[in-house]
C-alpha cells in the first residue's frame, strides 16, 4: 500500500488518537470540553455579550480526537462489537464510534486503532496452521461492516521479551502474513481502502542480542504503517529493561528506510504525571527535572517533529485504578489531573499554536488534508439543489430499492456457487518464510 493510500496526513501533521477504554476516552472529551468552557468563560466575563454572534460556541465534538484506542484478541474478538473488560477498563469499539457519531450517520467521522493480542508463538503457530480461520473471518466481517478508518496492530509490541513471540520470530511473520493476506481477500475495495496493517515495536531491548527488527518484520507488501511505544524511554532515569530514546528513533529510522508512515501507538508517562508511582531512583532526582510537561510530554513532541510523526496514541487513563495496571507503575496518566499540563496540552495541543498540527475527528475522511474554503456551499438560496442533495434523494433511493430487488437472486447464486467450493491446498508450516515482500 502506498503512501496515499495508507492515509499518511500531509507532512507537519499528527493524528491524534486517545485510549485506551471507553470511560477514559469518554472522561478525556469531557474533560477537555470542561477545560474550554471554563476559559471560554474567564475571557468573556466582563465583555458585552452579542447573542448573534455564534462563531465562539463551542461543542464536545471540537474535543474528540481523530481516532480510539481499543483492544481485542484474535482467540476471542471480545470487545469490538460487544463490550469486554479484561480488567484493564471497557473494551468496546462499536461502542466508542456510538459516543461520537458522524452528523449523517453515513460512516463513522473517528478511527479507530485496534491492538489485536495473538497469544505469542502458540498463537502464531494456531494463525499459521488454520486452527484460527474462522475467527478471522470474523474479524473480516467487523472491519467491512465498521464503515471507521481502522489501523489494526498485529501482535503488538512484538519484540517485547514478555509477550513471547521472541523464541520462534518466523512464525509471528507467517502469522502476520496470514492475517494480512486473508483479510485483503475477504474485504471489500471499499473496505480494504481503509483497513490499514500496523508493525508494532515496543521500542526497548529485545530478548536476544541476536534478534533485531529485521528479525520479525513481514516485509513491505504486508506492512502499512510502522508503530513503536514510548512510555519511560525519555525519561533520564529509564532502567535497562525500558529503553532510551535510541531504542524508539531506531524503530523510526526503520520505517523511514521503508517509507512506512509511523505512530506513536501506544504511550504515557511512565509512574504517571506527577510521578506518584514512580520508582525510588526517579524520585530521588525528580526535583532537577521537576516540570511535569518538560519531563515527558515536551519530550514526545520533539520526537514527533523530528520524524514527522503520522499519529500520536496517549493512554489517558488511571492506571492505578483498573486491577490488571494495579501497583504495575503507570500511574495516572489523565491530562485533567495536572492543571499545568491541561493548559499546556491546549495550549499545544488543541489550540494550534505550535509548529504542528494535531488532527481531529473527522480528519481520516480525508487522511488529513484541508477542504479549500472555496468548495463549500455559504449560500443556500443560490445553490438550493446541490450534488449532495441528487446523491441523498435520488441515487441512494434508487440503489438500495434495487439492491432489495436483485440482492436476494445474488446471494442465492453465491450460495450455489459455496457449494462447489473446494477445500485448500495444505502447505508446510514455514514454506512461505523467504518469500520476497
């Protein structure tokens, strides 16, 4: 998939993409709408109110980021059109597209970015050897009825040495493989236009000082996007385990050799905002570094300028909270619980007032690019019966009045034609494993 067909925004612009559960995703929109209002208020205190004037209004949706975060698994699919909680908060796709629709309902106005857990080697070895087919199928079917603009991580965080892909490499590739080709059968253009394919390292030492990302990377014909993790990477007191900002920029120097879009798919700061679960070395030199915004997030940022960084993912969330993050270290990570970084996360982040520009919902209708002010429709007196309207009332009538008349001779034939079907050709497990990408 190209560059443009992969919904790469144009350069000097971010995705922005909040998870990572329904109620912190919810409790982000809100608290940021609280925030503005609040300002809103302040500025216009003492200023003479003219109601005509409509300009200044604001609604939640200015709040709603380009894209969710949510979680799943291959084995189950539990928390996409149903909700699940793995004791990490609600996982539920359909329901985060429900809490901000589109205005027309025609298709859903935010992505979403979906991790999918493939249970590491035995997983893989279940993907490669068919055992799993029909939950793939299934997956098929979600991402053609989803109408949102879905960026799916295989196997996420694949390098991480506790997640279990590390002993046989080669099989996570063939499953990934698998997944990715099945899926661009089953979908539809329509669907696969939109379907993009995520590479997610976890950006930190692997298992083996034998393996590196070449080591699990599918191959660019499988690959859409390039993801990589940051969470106590920047921070000065990183233990080895967790990485340094060399570990991260070597995951975007990767993508950029390939020419694959990147995402910060997944990140917060490590022992939370104001470092209350943090370890006892980085609280011990938390006072020479003691700006909560300089600490981390500035950190982030810079990261995303340098590499022209596509989509930026922020778990907004209170880890401690949720039983399966308890006592692990994240911390609280929501924005709203530090006054300082909220004005400057608006300041940034919301309000354009930094270099780049931070897309929201809406944006991955066009992979980010602006409509020129010159195509929209001001006067409705003159321009009273537009394409749009030929479209709403004339087209789509008459499709769907025949689609109700020919779909059930259609789908009867493909019925007949099923049945004549032939079982697949079997093939060795690692047949595929030097095939040219």
């Amino acid at each position: 998939m190209s560059s443009e067909a992969a919904c790469r925004p144009p350069a000097g612009s971010t995705y922005l993409c909040v998870g990572q559960d329904l109620f912190s995703v919810n409790e982000y929109v809100m608290s940021q709408y609280n925030y503005s209002l609040h300002v809103d208020i302040n500025s216009t205190a003492d200023a003479e109110v003219d109601v005509s004037d409509n300009t200044h209004h604001l609604s939640a949706s200015s709040f709603v980021p380009s894209s969710f975060m949510v979680y799943t698994d291959l084995q189950t699919l539990r928390g996409l059109w149903a909700a699940t909680d793995y004791g990490s908060g609600i996982q539920y796709a359909d329901g985060l597209l429900d809490l901000f629709p589109s205005i027309d309902h025609s298709q859903a106005a935010a992505g979403l970015q979906i991790g999918l857990w493939l249970n590491g080697t035995q997983g893989c070895y279940s993907i490669c050897e068919g055992e799993l087919d029909k939950q793939i199928e299934q997956l098929i079917a979600y991402l053609e009825h989803s109408r949102a603009s879905i960026f799916l991580r295989l196997g996420y965080e694949f390098d991480n040495p506790s997640f279990g892909y590390s002993d046989h490499p080669e099989l996570y590739i063939l499953a990934f493989r698998k997944i990715v080709t099945d899926c661009r059968k089953g979908l539809s253009a329509e669907a696969q236009a939109r379907v993009m394919f995520v590479w997610h390292s976890w950006g930190a030492p692997m298992a083996s000082a034998k393996l590196n990302l070449h080591s699990f990377y599918p191959g660019d014909a499988y690959v859409d996007w390039i993801g990589v993790s940051i969470f106590q990477q920047v921070l000065p007191w990183s233990p080895p385990w967790g990485g340094q900002v060399s570990d991260v920029e070597n995951v975007l120097k990767f993508a950029q050799e390939h020419d694959k879009p990147t995402m910060i798919a997944e990140s917060t700061p490590f022992g939370g905002i104001e470092l209350k679960q943090a370890s006892k070395a980085a609280k011990e030199i938390m006072d020479a570094t003691s700006d909560p915004w300089d600490r981390w997030y500035g950190q982030v940022i810079g990261i995303i300028d340098k590499y022209d960084v596509s989509m930026w993912c922020y778990i907004n969330c209170d880890w401690e909270s949720q039983p399966q993050w308890h006592n692990v270290g994240f911390g609280e990570t929501r924005l709203a619980s530090n006054k300082e970084v909220m004005t400057k996360w608006h300041e940034q982040i919301m309000s354009g007032k930094s270099n780049r520009t931070f897309l929201h919902l809406g944006a991955l209708d066009n992979c980010g690019a602006t409509i020129a002010s010159s195509n929209l429709v001001t006067d409705s007196d003159e321009y009273w019966f537009t394409p749009d309207h030929f479209l709403s009332f004339i087209l789509v009538p008459f499709i769907v009045a025949s689609a109700a008349f020919f779909l059930p001779y259609y789908m009867l034939g493909g019925i007949r034609g099923r049945t004549k079907s032939t079982t697949r050709e079997r093939r060795p497990l690692l047949a595929d494993i030097n095939e040219k990408s």
